[in-house]
C-alpha cells in the first residue's frame, strides 16, 4: 500500500523520514509546501491516517499512520515515545484542544462523563460508538444504529444540525442528534467526517451530506447550513469515502476517482503548484492521468 498526501508542510509533517530524531525542535529552514498529491509512506498495511495538532510548541500539525502495526508520525514532536503516538492516533482533538479516546467500543453515556467542560452525566444510551471525528470546535459521533450525533460549542449552531428555530431537537447530555439525517433514501449513514466548520455523512448507498458552516467564513458549499444537504459532485459513481479539512473536502468515488475542492492556498487540493482552486470540483485523477489502486482516504 501506498499513502499519498498534499498541502500544507510547514513542520514536516509530510515527511515520513524525518520522524524519529525526538527533538521537538522546528526544522532548521521552513519546508516547502507539497502541492501535489506526493507518496510519502510506502507499506505492506496502512490504517486510516490521523492529523493531529500538538500544543508543546503552539499549534504544530503532525500526521500519525499507522503501517504494518506500528504507529509512526511526521512532523515535529517532542517525542517518538510508542505510548505517546498510540494514545494520539487513538483520539480525536478539536482545535481548542479538547479530545476524546476512539480506542476500544464505548456509547454516548461513557463519553459525555469524560466531557470535562460540562461534568454532565447523561441517560443511558447504550448504542456503541462506531466512529468519532472532531471539528474546530466539537465532536461528531456515528453510532451502530446509523444515528449521527454531535457536541459542540454552541455559539456555532450550523454544526450542531439542528434548527435553531425547533423545539423538536432530540438531545442526550450535551449531544445533539442529527434527526435530519434519519430515514435517508439510499440507507442508514456508514460513515462520517468533519474539518474545520464543516460536516459531512456518507450512507450505505453512496450519497453524501454535508452540513454546518460559521459567520464570516465562505462556506464550501453555497447552501451549507444546519440543515444536511445532499452533495451533487455531477459524476454517475456513489461516493465511497470522504474526507475534510479546514476548507476543503476530498471524496473517493466508487470508480477510483478522487474529486477535491475548496481552499488551495497550500496546496492542500493536490493540483500542482499555482493551481487556483476555482468554483466546483476537480478530478484529481482525471487531471493527472492516475490509476488508483488502493481505495481508501
């Protein structure tokens, strides 16, 4: 397997080979931006990789895979200690450095008494978490029953996805469900994913939604609010993975195909150096005349 990244690189944490020296220290000159999707891991298994902020020095990203069993990172860390890099590979953080364990199974209850800004215990609810994601300023959970649900700030309350309006919200603890994300056509959601003040469910049959956005921020989708809204990428393929950032989203078709859009400024579409970002999404692969093997993000 190979694992292919782009964008922003600043402490090279794109750069595989240069984990392992336990510094902590920046690099000695700034690393230039990968601005194309570049191989940066070679191996026989690579899981799901996970970006990180870490605070020892300020806000630095770091990238942390796990390859044949063993979790390594790239980027500047103050350690390559084994019990370290797990317990950051297993847990997702918001960018105001609240974060929530993903290893082993655990339901709503469990989670809202490690919410240390409310000390709330919640109902019993004792549906198991099927993943966790984490966005600037909350969490999103998908359950086994397909329900989404999500704790957040709620000065935000496009992320939350309920109706600011509605005294209908269906609420456990300090988490909100996404009640408009019942029932779907094409099934139950499989999947979720979340960046900056953006959301987004994948359902079993391919389609995916997305919601949220703040004030004064363009939004990545013209019509993005509390409410999901269905996302056209105007290809026959059902989307088969997802995948956002700070500003933009990447999605895997089910075809191979990878389809990017949103912000540009580091490269982070993986278009190639000066490539403007423009409205609407681009076809990577299509552009760079790419065959994708391996199909995961």
């Amino acid at each position: 397997m190979e694992l292919y990244a782009a964008g922003l690189n600043a402490w090279s944490q794109l750069v595989f080979e240069s984990v392992g020296s336990g510094s902590g220290s920046p690099p000695a000159a700034e690393p230039e931006d990968v601005t194309r999707f570049t191989r940066v891991l070679a191996a026989q298994t690579i899981e799901s990789p996970v970006s990180r902020l870490s605070y020892t020095l300020g806000t630095i990203y770091i990238l942390i895979v796990k390859a044949d069993g063993t979790v390594v990172a790239a980027g500047c860390l103050d350690t390559s200690d084994a019990d370290t890099l797990n317990r950051l590979y297993h847990s997702v953080s918001t960018a105001t450095d609240k974060t929530l364990d993903t290893e082993g199974r655990t339901t709503l209850a469990r989670l809202a008494d490690d919410d240390h800004e409310t000390g709330q215990r919640i109902q019993a609810y004792d549906v198991p978490v099927q993943q966790l994601v984490a966005y600037d300023t909350g969490f999103s959970a998908l359950l086994d029953d397909g329900s989404v649900w999500v704790n957040g700030d709620a000065r935000f309350p496009n992320c939350l996805g309920g109706s600011p309006d509605s005294d209908e919200s269906c609420t456990l603890g300090p988490w909100n469900k996404v009640r408009w994300l019942d029932d779907l056509p094409t099934g139950p959601v499989v999947r979720i994913a979340a960046g900056g003040y953006t959301l987004a469910a994948l359902t079993e049959g391919g389609d995916l939604y997305c919601w949220g956005g703040r004030p004064g921020q363009k939004p990545l989708f013209d019509e993005l609010s509390y409410m999901p809204i269905p996302i056209d990428l105007g290809v026959d393929a059902d989307v088969k993975d997802v995948a956002l950032g700070d500003r933009h989203i990447v999605a895997l078709t089910t075809d191979g195909r990878v389809f990017v859009q949103g912000c540009n400024k580091n490269g982070q579409l993986g278009l190639g150096e000066g490539a403007r970002a423009g409205e609407g999404w681009r076809d990577w692969v299509g552009e760079w005349n790419i065959e994708i093997h391996h199909e995961f993000i």
